[in-house]
C-alpha cells in the first residue's frame, strides 16, 4: 500500500461509522449490568464513581495519581462525549472484576505480586507511603495493591466487552480503560518506576488464554518504554509489540526485534527530542500501517500515552492533540479492517492534566466520527512548537522498515 492509502486512515477516519444497527445486549454481569442497546456501541470506557482518594501524590511527575481521571471525565463532559448525551453511542462501565493472581502472573514474575502486597501492608502499619523497590517516583498506600487489581481488571473486562459484541456484529465498539494507577513503567532492575501491573500486556495474555484470539498487536505511543511488555513477549510470535519512544532515556535497539520464536515479533522505534506531528504521521503510514496488516492480529491494545505533547513538562517530543486524534482515528480504523474493530485504549503517560483531558476527548471525538477540535486548543501551545529533525527521524524509519521488511 503506498502512502496516499496510508493517509487515508486519518484523514477519511471521521467519516467511518457503525453500519450494523442491532440490538446488543452485554451478557455478563460483570460488565454493564446487562443493559441493551438499541445499536452498537462505538465506546465503551471504564470509570469507577468512588474515587480512590489515597491513591495519589502531590509532586508534579506522578502520573499515578487520580487528578487526572476528574479532569478527563470533566473534559468530556464538557465535549458532550459521555453517556448523558451521547447513549447509547458511548457507554460506560462502573461494575467490573479485579484482576486475579493468575491474571497478574500472566505477564508478572511470580513474586511481584507478593512483593507489592507486602509494601503495601507495611504502609498500613508504618508510613502513608512507601518506596516500593526503592524506586523513587513509586509509592505505595494502604490501597495501592486494590487499586492496581481493579486498573488491571477493568482492562479485562472491556476485552470482555469488545470480544462480545464483535460476535454478533461487524464492528465491536472501541474500549477506554481510564482506571489509575497505569500500568506503562514499572520498577524492575535499571528502570524508573511509576505504575505496579501491566494493564496492556495482561490484557493481552488474558485475551489469549480466556477468548482464544491468538494473534495480539500491542501498539505503544507514550513517550517512555514500555519494559516489562516488551520482555515479557520479547519470545511470543503472537504478540506483536510496537513501541515508539524517546531516546533519550530508553536505549533500547532498533536490532532488538525479538529472540527465538518470536523473533521479528517486537518492533523497538527510539525517536530523538524534538520528533514532532509530521513524524508521528510518517510512522503511523509507514510503520504502523505496515506492520498491523501484515501481522493481522486478532485484537489491537494500545498503550495511549500522552506525554508526548509539546508543553508536557516530562516529555521530550512536540506532539499536538490533533496528532492524537489522527492515531485514534487512524488505529481504529485498522481495528476495523483488521479484527473485526477489537481494539482496547489503556491511558498511560501524561503529566498534565488539561493536555491529557483532551487528547482524551480527542480521542473520544475520533472514535464516534466527530470532526477535531485541536486547532482551536492549541493556539496556545504554539511558542513550544520547532523544526523537526527531518533527516533523524527519516532515518530512523528507514532503519526500522528494512529491519522488519515493510
């Protein structure tokens, strides 16, 4: 397919639509409450009412911490894109499972678990927080190991929900999962922690194991690497995982494709300071487009970080929310193509709170087909926006499409 085609899935994204107009009715308990709808939903987002009040921290670098959920269910207030004013079209999910061990273990060495636990437990009896791993930007509360089996579960539901409604219908609605903490950075040997389980990834393996889609593609664009799910996979053929990210930080190889049977089956992209909207489209047309179909998964998962953005003070790339809208039109209209519209958003990266509240509406206005709102937003950040390093960036798709042979 050549670039004019590839283009044509942002750019033709918001006229997609639902064209199957049916009764659906979400079968298990533990996901809507068993509630029909009159067509297909083309959203489905989990939120939990009760806000999880410890769970947070006041230093401006933590991306675990619960601001941010107010501030995106403000924004799409304020978009209209909630269930108030746009059921049954969007759809959110208040009741779902936790997480199991076994859950957990699918993509967790053994003893993490236990690990967090026992920090947890010992912030109970000693300190309202606690290192966990002697990480410094990871902490734990008295509720830090609930929470993080209820972000990990909500993730699963939702594959519930997509799964289900794909069956009897040609396109399943797109899931959200907005539950903190995110599961993107966890603290292992060497890394920088801010997350406890791995949402995207469990998700994976959970789809693998409980609906028996084989074939998983893990597309992550947050600024940071996303380590325990590019190891945990680095020898599965069947999840493929597709990273963008900073190199300044994370030096992973553009040669670390995988190992044994799974080599080919990690595509590692370290992009330089400053990388920008011409780049992202570049590599959504000529990387990722690529890759999805000739992987031809089963489910996409994405890991959606925002940190990318121009003004986000942890971030070293000049992204703007209208890029963020192209990837969300653009992935979820290769979910269509591809896997009959499985695709399940896990909010990840993002310091700042009205940056990450809309690109999430943004998100939200791709999925149902509305036009973007960007230009107008980002009138603002427009002193942070510079030249791209053209010849970098070029090189370094250049370098990954001969590695992957797209």
């Amino acid at each position: 397919m050549n670039n004019l085609c590839h283009r044509n899935y942002y750019r033709s994204a918001g006229r997609f639509f639902l064209s199957v107009r049916t009764k659906y009715s979400a079968t298990s308990s533990n996901l809507a409450g068993g509630e029909t709808y009159e067509s297909v939903p083309k959203v489905v987002y989990s939120l939990r009412n009760t806000a999880m009040d410890h769970h947070h921290k006041e230093e401006e670098l933590d991306i675990g911490r619960t601001a941010r959920v107010p501030f995106i269910l403000s924004a799409l207030e304020k978009s209209k894109l909630t269930p108030e004013f746009r059921g049954p079209e969007i759809v959110q999910i208040n009741s779902f499972r936790k997480a199991t061990l076994e859950d957990i273990r699918g993509v967790h060495d053994y003893y993490f678990p236990v690990h967090l636990r026992e920090a947890v437990e010992e912030a109970k009896t000693s300190k309202p927080r606690y290192p966990f791993h002697m990480i410094e930007f990871n902490y734990v509360t008295d509720t830090s190991y609930e929470d993080s089996l209820a972000a990990a579960g909500a993730g699963l539901s939702l594959v519930d929900y997509v799964v289900a409604a794909s069956k009897n219908n040609a396109n399943s609605p797109i899931g959200f999962a907005l539950l903190p903490p995110p599961g993107h950075n966890i603290p292992v040997v060497d890394y920088m922690g801010f997350c406890y389980f791995e949402n995207a990834g469990i998700a994976a393996r959970y789809a693998q194991r409980v609906h028996g889609l084989k074939r998983v593609l893990i597309i992550d664009f947050d600024v940071h690497f996303l380590d325990i799910t590019n190891d945990a996979f680095y020898e599965d053929p069947d999840i493929f995982v597709l990273s963008t990210h900073s190199e300044e930080w994370y030096h992973r190889k553009f040669d670390e494709t995988g190992s044994g049977r799974g080599e080919g089956a990690t595509l590692n992209l370290p992009l330089p300071n400053g990388f920008g909207d011409v780049g992202m489209r570049n590599v959504f047309d000529e990387v990722i487009v690529p890759c999805a179909q000739k992987f031809k998964p089963d489910l996409i998962i994405v890991s959606a970080g925002y940190d990318g953005h121009a003004a986000d003070p942890d971030g070293t790339f000049q992204l703007t929310t209208g890029t963020y809208y192209m990837l969300a039109s653009g992935i979820k209209r290769l979910a269509e193509d591809l896997c009959g519209g499985r695709c399940v958003f896990f909010l990840e990266g993002g310091t700042s709170e009205s940056i990450v509240s809309f690109s999430v509406a943004e998100s939200f206005r791709a999925f149902v087909g509305e036009p973007s709102m960007a230009p107008e937003f980002e009138k603002k950040y427009a002193v942070f926006l510079h030249d791209e390093p053209s010849n970098k960036i070029k090189q370094a798709i250049q370098r990954t499409k001969h590695l992957h042979s797209i």
